[in-house]
C-alpha cells in the first residue's frame, strides 16, 4: 500500500520539550506543597495531556482538586511553559530537517496530548507551522492517547489534502512515536508505526513496527518500507 501521509507525535519526536513540561509543571506544583520527582514524571504521568497529569498527581497525592482549580492549573502551566519555549529552540536536532523531508512527498499532520496554543507556539517560532495540514492536540478529541482518537482525527483530516497532492486518501498513514502509550495510540488507530528511541530505550517501543534511534535517523524510503510491511 502506497504512503499516503506521516503523523508525527510532538514531544518527544519533534520537541524536546518534556524537561521543559516536567519543569512547568514543578512551578505550578510547588506553592501547592507537592513535589514531582523525575522518576515519576517520566514512569507515570508521561503519556497523559496536562488535565490527565494534575488528575493523575492529584489522586496519587489524595488531593482533592476541583474542577475550577483543574481549569487554574493547566493555565497558569501552559503560561509557563510558552515562557521557557521562548527561552530557546526546544526541537530535536534533525527534527526540523526531518519534517521538511516528509512533508515535500506528503501531507504531515501532528497527533499529540500537548496543548494546542502550546504545539503553535513552538512551530511558529521554528519556521515549521506551514508545513503540517492538520493538528490534533488536547481536547480536540473525546479521549486521548493511549486511545486511538487523536490518531483517527489526524487520519481524517489529512485525507483530502493526501487526495489534492495525488496520494491515495485510504492509503498507508505513518505514525511516529516515541512512547509506549503513542504507539498503542496509533496501533489502536490501524497506523503503522515507527518508533523514535529518544524519551525511551528501544526495548521499551517493541511494538512499534520499526525503531530508529533519532528523529534525524528518519527516512523517507523507510517509512515507504513500513507501509508495503517490510
């Protein structure tokens, strides 16, 4: 089946802005008295969006968080966030090469748990927003990843832009993932998927159909490999 369009996760594939979000979200965190460890940022909360973080560190520290505080909370980290993004790039080296490659043979859409204020902010300021048809972020969808909706969304959205550029719309779509819940995202989703070993060792994306070790490692003929199931 030809390649009809690339998916790509966010952090964590284009965007190196996970020390960003554990640090975003310790700032917000520490006046509350809770400290978030390292370890259980990147083991627990990781494949959550910002609601699904401050729920799931609220039920782990017996906290009792309304849904007005919930509401104050993903502001006020999303505020913080857009503040250290613009301290600096947060890409990935070879990211913004990667995408470029891709998207000059196919539509490219971005399926992420990452607000989507959050996801323009970073494009924009790296020169990369034209090149993707579609974004799926945060609350865009009924459910998020590990479910497969983000996943089912972008699909959608990129299949008349797949039509308009002369691929065929029902077509193979790619995901690129760099966690275990993204690839059951897209599994889920009927994608296939190429895992990108950089949040987690590669023993730990086995599910994925192939693993590469960077973003930079990312090749056209090998996504094309993974659509004809080689």
């Amino acid at each position: 089946m030809p390649l009809a369009g690339v998916i790509f996760d966010f952090d964590g594939v284009l965007a190196n802005s996970e020390p960003l979000h554990l640090r975003a979200y310790r700032e917000v965190l520490a006046p509350r008295g809770i400290e978030l460890a390292t370890t259980d940022y990147y083991d627990r909360y990781l494949g959550f969006d910002d609601l699904g973080v401050f729920r799931a560190v609220a039920h782990d520290q017996g906290w009792e968080l309304g849904e007005e505080t919930l509401g104050e909370l993903v502001r006020v980290k999303g505020e913080r966030f857009d503040t250290l993004v613009g301290q600096g790039d947060a890409l990935f080296a070879g990211a913004a090469d990667c995408v470029r490659r891709v998207a000059a043979e196919v539509p490219v859409a971005i399926a992420s748990g990452a607000l989507g204020p959050e996801i323009e902010t970073l494009l924009s300021t790296t020169g990369l927003r034209h090149h993707f048809k579609a974004i799926v972020a945060s609350g865009d969808t009924p459910r998020s990843k590990p479910a497969p909706d983000p996943y089912l969304r972008a699909v959608e959205l990129l299949r008349p832009f797949a039509a308009a550029a002369g691929h065929d719309p029902v077509g193979c779509f790619v995901a690129i993932e760099d966690s275990k819940w993204g690839i059951e995202s897209a599994l889920g989703a009927g994608l296939r998927c190429l895992g990108v070993a950089q949040t987690y060792p590669a023993d730990t994306l086995r599910d994925a159909h192939a693993v590469v070790g960077t973003i930079g490692d990312v090749e056209l003929d090998a996504l094309r490999r993974l659509c004809r199931g080689a």
